[in-house]
C-alpha cells in the first residue's frame, strides 16, 4: 500500500511542529507548508513573518520533511481583511479567525496542498473530526481549555473532507512535553494570543491606519453625557476598560458599555448595573449547519456566544437553513453582534453563525426549559 501524504499548516508555533511530528511518526509522508497571509515589516523593514519561517524551517529540518511557503496576502486582504473593516465600520465586533479558516486555511491551502500532491492536509488546531460513509463532523477536543472547534464554526462538508487533527486528544502540557523530549525549536515559543494581523500592537493605532476616527459623546441610559469616546469601533459590548470615566459618580461601581447607536454616534454606557447587558435571546444570520440541518424546526442543545465562555443551554428555532433565533434558558451577559453563536451537542460541534440582535423577554420568560 502506498505512503499516504499530508500537508500540514506549519505556522512556526508549537502545535503546528508537534502535529507535524507525530503524523511522521504514524507513517505518513508529511509536507510543511507556511502561509503567508499579511504581508508587513516591522519599524527595523524586517519581515514580521521570517521568523516564524525560520522555526519552520529549523523544525522540519530536524523532522525530516520538506517544506514550502505560500503567499496567500491578497486572498486574504480580499477574503478576511476587507469584512474585518466593514464590519468595525458599522459598529460590529467580528471574528476574523473564523473567516481565515473557511476563506483561507481551509480554502486556497486546501487546494495548494492537493497540487502538492496531499491525500490529506492537516492543522494544529485542538479539535477531532469524524470521517463515516461520507459524512464529516466537527468534534471538540479532548482538551476543553484549548478546544477550537469555535473558529471553525463555518467549515463545510467539503471542506472537512480528508481533513486531519492530530491533536484531538491531546492537551496543551503533552504537547509542549513532546516538542520538548523531541528537541522542537518551538517547544517553549509563547503561544500567539489576539488577531493575528494586530499582534502586540496598539488595536486604536492599528485600526486608525485604516479606518477614520469619529468622536463622540458618552451618554448614560437616563440621557446624561458623562464623556466623549474616541470613535463607536473602538469599543465593544460590555467593555470596561478604557472609558476613562473613573470617578464621575464616585468610586461606587464600574462604567460598562451597554448600546452603541451609530446614526447618532452614541456611546451609551451604565454605572454599576450590569443589568442591560443581560438578554434572553439572539437571531442568528448565515448559519453553518456541520453536518447538515436537523429535521427539527425547534431543538435543545448548548451555545457558546464568544470563545472564551462555558457552553449555555438554548432551545434553537429555525427561521430557515440560515436564519436562527436562538432562547437562552438563562439571561446572557453582552452578546455581541458580529459574533460568532456557536451550538453542541455534547462532543459535536453542531456548527455557528452570525449574531444579528438580541431581545429580552420583558420579565416573563416565553418558555421554560
């Protein structure tokens, strides 16, 4: 029987050069492929992505497998970037991680990786996938503090075909433990946190680069103006950092960002009462179903509406195959529009799509769990 050939996503992190390894490991002929999908220099004119190529290269060197680079800038600024700014624009907060894996990592990559002859390509990410009779299921990692089946919310079938997690199993400790019993460059590399294409960056300065600031007055909910925001995209649902308006009713309690109106660039904010963050429901647009829709117009299951959040208890309406509402068996605190709702069903990963809105119940809950 033939070698089969993967080709792996090597970022020049950890998990990437460990799913690397241990598919070798288990027989495979791998490849490494590095993408570059932000193309810039740092203030000395280096590029900020050569050495993330370098560990690439020193951990595929070691390894024994070749390696490749793919520029994949423009997809991405067409793909990612673009969506990102409208987005921020109209007042959003998006989540350009879960656009990169189904416009790029799971799109473009996939099918340079067949050109280079892949029967499989394959990701670090802390996720499993079940392959049978043709039908391809999302499933969450072993790992539940790691698990990113979140950003990959929006896969397709065709997408998840001959597709490989060689972390599915493991957690974060194991993993850095094997980099390290194996000599990876990468075994002790801190773990990229926030958008990709930001980094360490200032947000504020990064996002002025691109987009005009528009300042604004802070107003409370009874229509007191407490201050002026910098700009409706800079600030988020729920926020409280910041708002620089320490002390304008006391040291009681903290300011927290409740409503943004951007007709009237607006930036209403409440002291203290976390109250009108809460809501009992959300509309969900562009939903993914992975695998394929339930029969069911109404079902049970559990959400996530950000991805650092323990799953929540939801009865799901289906307006159509795209369209949800989705009722919270308990209120919720900021969900935010531009965000990904993400639905389980124990292990499985049941898909996600767009937050629309949300609405309260107005005291009487319209259901019971």
């Amino acid at each position: 029987m033939p070698q089969k050939t993967v080709v792996v996503g090597m970022s020049g992190g950890v998990d990437s050069s460990v799913a690397a390894l241990l598919l070798k490991q288990q027989g495979y002929r791998v490849i490494g492929l590095f993408m570059r999908n932000w193309e810039e220099t740092d203030a000395n004119g280096a590029c900020t992505a050569e050495e993330d190529f370098e560990d690439v290269k020193r951990v595929s060197d070691l390894i024994g497998i070749p390696y490749y680079t793919v520029n994949f800038a423009k997809e991405y600024m067409d793909r990612v970037f673009s969506y990102f700014l409208a987005e921020y624009k109209a007042g959003r907060t998006p989540n350009p991680d879960v656009l990169c894996n189904r416009e790029i990592k799971f799109g473009p990559f996939k099918e340079y990786a067949k050109r280079l002859g892949a029967d499989y390509v394959a990701t670090g990410h802390y996720c499993g996938v079940s392959h049978e009779n043709g039908v391809h299921r999302l499933l969450k990692a072993a790992d539940g503090n790691k698990d990113q089946t979140y950003f990959l919310n929006q896969l397709s079938q065709e997408q998840l075909e001959g597709v490989l997690f060689p972390l599915a199993e493991f957690d974060k400790a194991e993993v850095r433990r094997i980099a390290l019993e194996n000599g990876l460059s990468t075994a002790k590399k801190r773990d990229s946190t926030g958008i990709c294409f930001i980094g360490e960056r200032n947000f504020r300065k990064f996002l002025q680069e691109y987009l005009p600031a528009c300042p604004g007055k802070i107003v409370t909910l009874d229509g007191e103006t407490v201050g002026e925001h910098a700009g409706l995209m800079y600030y988020t649902l729920g926020q409280r950092r910041g708002l620089d308006l320490g002390g304008k009713k006391g040291e009681e309690g903290r300011w927290f960002v409740v409503k943004k109106d951007l007709e009237r660039n607006i930036l209403y904010v409440s002291h203290g009462d976390e109250g009108p963050l809460f809501s009992d429901g959300c509309t969900v647009s562009g939903f993914n179903f992975i695998p394929f829709a339930p029969p069911e117009d109404e079902f049970m299951c559990t959400a996530k509406f950000r991805y650092r959040q323990e799953e929540q208890r939801v009865k799901v309406v289906k307006i159509d195959n795209k369209s949800l509402k989705i009722h919270f068996c308990e209120p919720q605190r900021a969900v935010t529009e531009g965000q990904y709702a993400v639905l389980y069903d124990d292990r499985q990963c049941l898909g996600g799509g767009v937050i629309e809105g949300t609405w309260k119940n107005g005291g009487e809950r319209e259901w019971t769990a």
